[in-house]
C-alpha cells in the first residue's frame, strides 16, 4: 500500500551521509520540529513566547548557524525557519529536549525533538496537546509497549529495528540518522547541507530561565 510518506532507508541514507559531511553534528545537536494542529503555521514571536516560557527573550535577524554565535546564559541562540506550516528550530544544546518546553511548544501541535551531545546523552522526544507523550534514550530504547502513548507516532513505532537491545543492533546502524529520518518521515521537514550553511532568523533566550 502506498502510504505518500518517503522510504525510511533512504531517508536515514540522507542524514547518514549529512553527518559525514557535517562531522561537528556528532558533537552535539537538537533539532525540534512543531506541526501545528490548525494547519497555520507559527510565526517567530509565537515561537519564541512557548520557547522561553515568558521569560526574556530577543527576536534577531537571519544569520547563519556560526554566525548567530556559541551559546551563552543570557544569550542562548536557536535557528527557526519553516517547511510548509511545520516550525524547525535547530541548536547546539538541549533547550528542545526539555519537557517544560516540549509542553510549551505542543499546545494546539505535535513536537519531536532529537537530541545528543558529544558525551551520548540523547533523547528522542514527541509532544503533543501540551503534554510529553514519550521520551527515548537511544542506548536503552526498550520495546514499543514501554511507552504507552506511541500509537500517537505510528512511523516511530513501525521502527522495529530501533526497539531492541542496543547491542544486539547491526555494527552500522546509525541511531542518529534514524532519529532525523523518522521526524522527517513524520514531519515532512528536511535537514540539508544548504538548510544547514543558510541564514535563518533565530531567538535569543536566558538559559535556564527558559528551562524550566
């Protein structure tokens, strides 16, 4: 049956060979993508009023990633642009992991958030009516039937190759390519090398103001 959603394989394909050609991704990366329920996208104040939960924060003008500067406490960067009506926000830390702000980004939408740094914490996370529907460590992924509320991500839950025991996964598999894949099968958002080396607007919050 033809679902209209793209290959899962060649999807982690793209993002396999976006890391090789980004090294410093490894290190560490969040990439949160909201799909709004009304089907009107976001706009960037809207984003940044659930991003920092009513604390301070500062609208800029599109710079690219490097440009927009390394994070600091009171000047946090996150880059926002927008793929239809889906809102992508991209960071070098863990901001959009937070389920504070995962709440904050669902209400009225569905949030999914990937996130590592370059010591191996991760999570993958999906939100949705303001509430944290699951959250996944990729070294300890458990099965399907830990997380109750999965049958709200069905492209998430056919990943039967990402529920098993870490070790028992194939020596190549790529659980970071294969977290962007399943947001972008999801989402229809894509992460590109030109999405990557563009200018984008981008937000400023006080961390960890925003956190909590």
């Amino acid at each position: 049956m033809n679902t209209g959603k793209p290959p899962i394989t060649g999807l982690r394909e793209h993002y396999r060979h976006l890391r090789t050609s980004h090294p410093w991704l490894d290190e560490a990366m969040c990439w949160t993508v909201v799909v709004p329920d009304s089907g009107r996208a976001f706009n960037l104040d809207e984003i940044a009023v659930r991003l920092s939960g009513g604390t301070p924060y500062q609208l800029h003008e599109p710079a690219s990633f490097t440009a927009a500067g390394p994070p600091t406490e009171d000047a946090y960067p996150v880059l926002v642009d927008w793929c239809g009506t889906a809102a992508m926000l991209l960071e070098i830390d863990y901001l959009g992991s937070v389920p504070s702000v995962l709440q904050r980004l669902s209400q009225g939408a569905r949030a999914y958030s990937a996130w590592w740094n370059v010591n191996l914490h991760n999570r993958l996370s999906f939100a949705a009516g303001g509430e944290l529907i699951l959250a996944i460590d990729a070294f300890f992924p458990g099965t399907s039937e830990d997380y109750p509320g999965i049958g709200q991500w069905p492209e998430l839950q056919a990943m039967t190759d990402f529920f098993v025991e870490f070790e028992e996964r194939d020596e190549d598999y790529d659980w970071i390519a294969a977290w962007l894949a399943v947001i972008e099968q999801t989402t229809g958002a894509r992460l590109t090398s030109e999405w990557l080396e563009q200018a984008h607007p981008y937000i400023t919050v006080r961390m960890p103001d925003a956190a909590r």
